[in-house]
C-alpha cells in the first residue's frame, strides 16, 4: 500500500445534525450532513442510474487505494473512546447456492493493478517481528467462498470525483448495513468534494463472478474524525458504514442473502483475528485472502498493527474474531459461541517500507457504535 490506507467511507450521523449539500457537482440529487461526530451522505440517485456509471471495464480495471504510515509503536496503550459494545452475527435466512456462471465482467479483460513493488517474496514475519499466516480460504475454491461466514465478506468498487475506478473490502455487519474504512469513501479533505460515490459491493466476489449479485449503497456514513482528518493515517477513526439497497426481488442483502457479521469496540489490542479482504498484491485482488494472526502494538493515534502480507485492495477488509465454523466443546475446552464471528476493526493501512509486513487498523470505540446507530435509524429494517 502507498502512504497509509486511506479511509473512504464515512459516518452519518442522525441527518438531522447538520447542512445538507451536493456529493458531486453532476448529481444534484446527492445530500450530505457533517455533524460533530459524524459524516455522511444519502445517495438519491435510482438504482439504474448508479449501475449505469459502471461499465465491464470499469469493474475490470478498478485500482487499489493504497495507503502507508510510518512504523511508531506506543508503549501506552491507546486512549479507547466508550464502553465496551458488541453485537453478534447470523447465517442469513436461507442458504442458496450462489450463481457462479454471473460474471461481472471477464477477468482476462483486466488490467493489472498499480503496485508499489515488494522489495522480497512475502514470508512469516518480516523486519517488524510480527508473525502471521497468509493464505487463500482453504480449500480455495468458489463453494468455500459462496459458504457463510465467508459469504459476507466481499468486494467494494466505487469511484473517485475524477470518476476513476477504485476497489476496497468489506463485509456485512448487520442486514442492510456493509462496513469498510473510512478513505474507501471520502478523501478526508474535511469538504463535500471529497466524497467518493457510484459504490458497488459484490459479496464473495471471485475472479470476475458476482455469485450473489452485485449491491448498490443507498446512504453513506463515515466519523468526522476521518472526513475531517486531513486523509493521513494512522487515523483514530478510519472507518465507515454503507447502507445497501434491496435487490429487485425486495431482498436484504445480510438479512436473506448473506448473513452478517457480529462487531465488538474496544477489543483489537492484545486479541488474534483473521484480516479477510481482497489485497492486490496476492492473486491480484482476485480471490478472497485471510492473514492470521496475534495482535501486535499499538501504533499511535487509537491504532494496532497486526502482521501481514496484504496490501492496496484489502482497505475496509474486516478483522474478525473467532472466525470459522463453531464447535461443541466436549473436553478441556470453552464454549465460543460468544465472542464468534465478530469484528474487530477494519484494515485502514500499511507500511511506508515493505520489509515490516504488516497492517493497522483504529480501534472501534463510541465513533462505531455512534455510525451504526445512525446507519439503523435511517431506514426500518437496517438492523432488525
């Protein structure tokens, strides 16, 4: 990643807080409040109008955002904003087969995505002494990625003012609601003209093939803390919420299609997690990625760094807890149904140099919990 991952979405708070202006200067239909703590816009445009600001080679050439911050651990811990606040996450309502013959567009049309170099071939651990595994999902194939948990994990374009095509992670946090960092939806400027728009979210997204359709956003959210931070990183608060639209059978994206994930605040120093996403230094953002592995220091400015190999694409991408298929405890073990399948933070930046391997992200606090409660209010059904 170049500088640190930039955050692009942002948090809106209740609508009310706040003048409402225009996201881009072409879409007079577009809204957006700037509140105390938080950001966000409503996106007024139809869904045919959004999807026709995408073309096949649109999708096929998105690039990376690629963001890097200097290598600063803290021996303080950080300075965590709120009580501890957790949800938990849930299958959706039916488990269909997704549709892997729905290509988004071919991917021998794609071009390849514009990388800072790696110095040496990725290994365990790197100058920062931060141990971690990397690999695809196991075994790496599309019925692995199409199975929930994986299922809520996926893909993110969307596209600058300049109206150039960029790709992030996220996943699905609650029914309606994706979560992602902060710079996959706004510049930071502190400005209406650094929103980004046009965002699409394809869930399990594999080598071109939407298997569960592709989800346009109908509303934005992201902290003051990150719309106004002047787009460095670390940030105390990269982190933003995007309300998606119902598909054309009334469908809720986590409700019906693919589950969602639970979140907790206040938990990312001193756990372990797997960092999902689509990085576009491994398999050229292509194939969904997991690192694994054991938190590392805190990094400055509400941030840990965890060990990884993943760069520019895996921006958004959640770092969950306890992630996998639960257990029946039998022996010499503990229940894990709580604490199972929770995220944690989301990724927000890397390295300056590419020897340490390694990956920050800010720590959930009152922020997260203050741009979920404004994603629920804004439409019934969000959340429950």
């Amino acid at each position: 990643m170049r500088a640190v991952l930039k955050a692009l979405c942002t948090a809106a708070a209740i609508i009310a807080v706040g003048v409402f202006m225009s996201g881009r200067a072409d879409v007079q239909a577009q809204t957006q409040g700037v509140g105390p703590t938080l950001a966000g816009m409503i996106i007024d445009q139809t869904d045919a109008q959004l999807r026709a600001e995408w073309s096949a080679s649109d999708f096929a050439n998105a690039q990376p955002l690629d963001l890097r911050a200097a290598y600063n651990p803290q021996a303080a811990a950080p300075q965590l904003s709120g009580t501890p606040v957790q949800t938990l996450g849930a299958a959706p309502s039916s488990i269909a087969a997704g549709d892997n013959s729905n290509f988004l567009y071919d991917p021998s049309d794609a071009a390849a995505p514009s990388l800072a170099p790696l110095l040496d071939a990725p290994n365990a651990f790197g100058t920062s002494g931060l141990r971690f595994s990397s690999s695809r999902n196991t075994p790496s194939n599309s019925a692995t990625d199409n199975a929930y948990p994986n299922r809520t994990i996926g893909k993110l374009f969307f596209k600058d003012p300049a109206n150039n095509s960029f790709v992030c992670s996220a996943s699905v946090i609650r029914h309606r609601i994706v979560a992602t960092a902060g710079h996959c939806v706004h510049s930071g400027n502190g400005s209406p003209t650094g929103w980004y728009h046009a965002w699409v979210f394809v869930p399990s997204f594999r080598s071109g093939v939407a298997p569960f359709g592709n989800w346009v956003a109908a509303t934005v959210f992201t902290t003051t803390t990150w719309y106004a931070g002047g787009g460095g990183v670390p940030n105390a608060a990269d982190y933003a919420m995007l309300e998606m639209r119902d598909n054309a059978a009334g469908q809720r994206i986590g409700a019906n299609i693919t589950g969602f994930l639970g979140w907790i605040t206040n938990s990312l120093l001193g756990n372990h997690v797997h960092m999902m996403g689509y990085p576009c230094n491994l398999d050229s953002c292509n194939i969904m990625h997991q690192v694994s592995a054991g938190s590392g220091p805190a990094n400055g400015n509400n941030t840990v760094i965890y060990g990884s190999d993943a760069r520019g694409g895996s921006s958004g991408g959640p770092w969950i807890q306890n992630f996998g298929e639960n257990y029946v405890c039998t022996s010499g073990c503990t229940a894990n149904s709580a604490g199972r399948l929770q995220v944690t933070a989301v990724t927000s930046y890397g390295p300056v140099a590419t020897t340490p391997l390694y990956q920050g992200a800010s720590i959930p606090d009152s922020r997260w919990v203050a741009v979920y409660n404004a994603v629920c209010a804004h439409r019934v059904g969000n959340c429950s």
